[in-house]
C-alpha cells in the first residue's frame, strides 16, 4: 500500500514553515503513517540544489534520503520501517487572458527525473518565469501552453490541475476559472487525467461532473508545515489481489504512480481510496462576505441572489455554489461503517475509489482535553499514540478503541470514535476563512449510517486499512 501526499511547499515557498525540509518532511510522514511524498517546489534554484544534494534515486523517478539524521532514522524504524519515498512534482500559477477575462490557474507538474525538471525550468525561464521569486512561481503562460511546454520535454511528465474548485485560482473556480478542462486544454484536454479536490470539495462533489467521469479524482495537503501534511491523501494499492499488499511497503516507481493516475489497464496499482478534510472547513465551501459576515449555502444563493445585502457587492461564489452551476446530476453517495466504527463514502455506482473524512490527529486531541493544539501537553499525547500505535493514520483508521482508550484515557478515544463515525457538528468556510469542525462530544452518538460492511466487501473495496 501506498500512501502518498503529493501535493507539498518547501520552505522556499511563501507562507511555508522554516521545517518543510526533506529531512524533516520524512521524519513526520512516518508519524503520520506517509510512505510517499513530493518534494514540491522544483522549479526554486535553491530548492532544486537541496534536493539534488539530499536525494538520491532509489527507483526509477523515485527517490529517498542520502543520509539521515537519528530522528528520522528512529522514526522510520517505528513506524513504516520503509525510507520515505519521494517523487518530483511542484505547483506553479498561471495568470493570464484568454476569451476575454483574466485566468488565475494553479496546476501541478509531476516530472520523472531531475533532468526533466531542470528542461522544464529553463523553458520557463525563456517564457519570462521568474523562478527565484517564489517556490510556487507566478507566470504569464497559460495553462494549454503550459502542457505543450512539459509534453514536448517529457512524455512521462504531466499535469494535475489542483484544488480545482478554490474561486480565485483554479481550473473550476468561480472568479477566474473555466466551466470546463476542453475550454482551458483545449485539443490537449485527453492528457489532463487527475483532478485534485483541494480541501473544499470531496470526491462525491466531483462524481457529480460528467467530463469527471473518466477521470481520476486525487486529494493531497497542499501542506505549508510539516503537521498539516496527510490532512488530504491519496492510497494507492496492488491490483495483484493480494492481501499483504496492502499492508507492506511495495515496490514501485514513478511510472507505476502515473499509470495509476491514467487508470491503465497495465498498472500494477490503483487508487483504492483517498483520506479527505471535511470540505466544509475549507476557505471556500460557501458563499459570502467575510468582512460584512455574510454566509450562504448554495440554495440560499439561489434564493437571494448573489449581491451582498450588506456592501452591495458580488459575493464571492463559495465551491458547494460552483459545482451546482456545473454538476450534471445530484450527489449520490451511500454511507457505511466498517467494523472498526469508521464511516466510508461509497460510490453507488462501485465505479469510483471510496472515501473517508478524517479530523487530525492533533486536533482531536487538544479538543478532547480542552487545550490548544500546539500545547506541550497535545504533543505529548500525540507522540505517545505514534509510539504505541505506529502512526496517526492507523490511529485514526485502524486501531482498536478500546485499545486507544486503555492508552490515553476515554475521552480522547471516545472523540477519536465520534470523528470515525462522523458525528460532528460543522461552521462551513466561505471567503478565505476556514470553517469550523467540531467533535459532538456532549451528545449521544446520533448518526443513522450503521451499516456494516461484510468482510469480503469490505476488502474488495479496499477498507481494510
């Protein structure tokens, strides 16, 4: 099984932690149970450098750590008893004007090689790119350009547009989007084959897309700290049909990750689901006005138009509001528990990897003992759940909550149960503030979705993590 987060910043990246190093990265994805990350960020000279100084090729377009330092070591040994693995991929940010309106694009080159990437930069630098500017560089070159640029240097290289549905930098998104991919790729459009949710939309929003429908539907972190990667994920895991599969660390390369992205037929993996944010406490879910405080859901939008009845301006139209304007169906999706507690999307139509929403580890905790998260006493107890259980996604996935309980105590295992069967209590983001997800800690269990699924289902819809 492969549990990847590859959608990263460097600390060359603007509002990113002075620890987004490679070291430090792979030192918390083992706390967090990640056996694949990115390395982000490429296209930054000086990032490149590190990565090129700290990286060495163990596979095929995938690399590990030259040297580590103890903690890492220590960690790994713990947890996934793998080296982290990484592969190259970097958000870049397109801006310009096409049918008449401004586009601000945001999209995801995967590259095979350093090679590859160092071609890529300086194409970009004779296309005006400043790459010293930022980790994640702003350009002029649209999006279709973009694609012909990394196709003609590299046919393993390829596209993910990410947070697709964010309104102001997204292929989807509201302010400065396209109603479709044909109308950003244009003839290229075949080649864009993965979709990023990004945290305001889930997969389910998206099965609701037609031109979605042949595509793969990804999530990843887009994490600016180290403790904010895994929030979003995506697993990969062997088609061979074998159970250990899935629970050691396989080999695999670059070209095994992008042929599962295609769905190829060939492709020794596939997508058996993804970890999910609650959408609702993205920036955008809604729609609204964070100054004047005005919020609407897409039916009040509807309703009331989409003036600000305070200020009298355009609202800024929230995701849940996008992809009503674009859906081609309703959201169908059926909810079930595994033996574990733990509550699943499944696609009804058993054509699309499933899903689960999760609350981080930390979050739980500090809300469970009524601390803040980055307290010492948080820390702790956190580390203390790594060292006994592995990871935080076996944590949060798999691990018995008797068991956690016996641990840490009731209170923290019982908001660790609620969070797996969904019982929260949600303020939706809107306007580039987060929402709020909390743990419905003060009342009894309420939540209808008790189906269980049979064991043999249960594994060949890959819920067995």
């Amino acid at each position: 099984m492969i549990v990847a987060d590859l959608h990263l910043h460097s600390k060359y990246s603007r509002a990113v932690s002075r620890d987004m190093e490679l070291a430090t990265m792979a030192h918390y994805a083992s706390k967090k149970g990640i056996n694949l990350l990115t390395t982000g960020d490429w296209t930054h000279p000086l990032w490149l450098r590190e990565i090129k100084t700290n990286l060495k090729e163990s596979e095929e377009g995938v690399f590990v750590l030259k040297s580590q330092d103890p903690s890492v070591r220590q960690a790994q040994d713990k947890n996934s008893k793998s080296q982290t693995k990484f592969i190259l991929s970097v958000e870049v940010s397109s801006i310009y004007s096409q049918g008449g309106k401004t586009r601000r694009i945001h999209n995801l080159i995967f590259s095979p090689s350093i090679e590859t990437s160092e071609k890529i930069n300086k194409e970009l630098v004779k296309r005006g790119a400043n790459l010293n500017s930022d980790g994640r560089p702003i350009m002029g070159i649209p999006s279709i350009t973009l694609l012909e640029i990394v196709g003609a240097i590299d046919k393993k290289a390829f596209i993910i547009p990410c947070h697709a549905w964010t309104p102001w930098f997204s292929i989807f998104g509201s302010m400065s989007g396209f109603d479709s991919i044909e109308e950003c790729f244009g003839e290229l459009s075949s080649e864009i084959f993965a979709i990023e949710t990004g945290l305001s939309s889930d997969p389910s929003m998206n099965w609701r897309i037609k031109e979605l429908n042949n595509r793969s539907i990804v999530s990843f972190s887009d994490a600016h700290s180290p403790m904010k990667m895994g929030r979003e994920a995506t697993v990969f895991v062997s088609k061979d049909g074998n159970p250990k599969s899935k629970t050691t660390n396989p080999k695999f390369d670059y070209d095994d990750i992008r042929m599962a992205l295609m769905q190829d037929k060939k492709s020794k993996f596939k997508i058996g689901y993804t970890i999910e944010f609650y959408p609702e406490e993205g920036k955008y879910h809604y729609s609204g006005h964070r100054n004047c405080k005005v919020i609407q859901s897409p039916s009040e939008t509807k309703k009331n138009g989409a003036i600000c009845p305070v200020c009298k301006k355009p609202l800024t139209l929230g995701v849940m509001h996008r992809v009503e304007e674009l859906a081609a169906e309703d959201e169908k999706y059926e909810p079930k528990q595994n033996e574990m507690g733990l509550r699943w999307i499944i696609d009804p139509k058993r054509i699309r990897p499933p899903y689960v929403k999760l609350v981080p580890l930390n979050e739980i905790i500090a809300e469970a003992i009524g601390n803040l998260v980055g307290s010492n006493k948080v820390k702790q107890i956190y580390e203390d759940l790594v060292e006994a259980f592995g990871s935080e996604f076996e944590v949060l996935l798999k691990s018995e909550i008797a068991e956690i309980e016996k641990k840490v105590g009731p209170d923290i295992a019982l908001a660790v149960n609620k969070v797996r069967k969904g019982d929260i209590v949600i303020r939706p983001g809107f306007d580039g503030e987060y929402g709020v997800v909390k743990i419905n800690l003060n009342d009894k269990m309420a939540n209808s979705d008790n189906e269980k699924i049979v064991a043999s289902s249960q594994s060949q819809l890959g819920l067995d993590f």
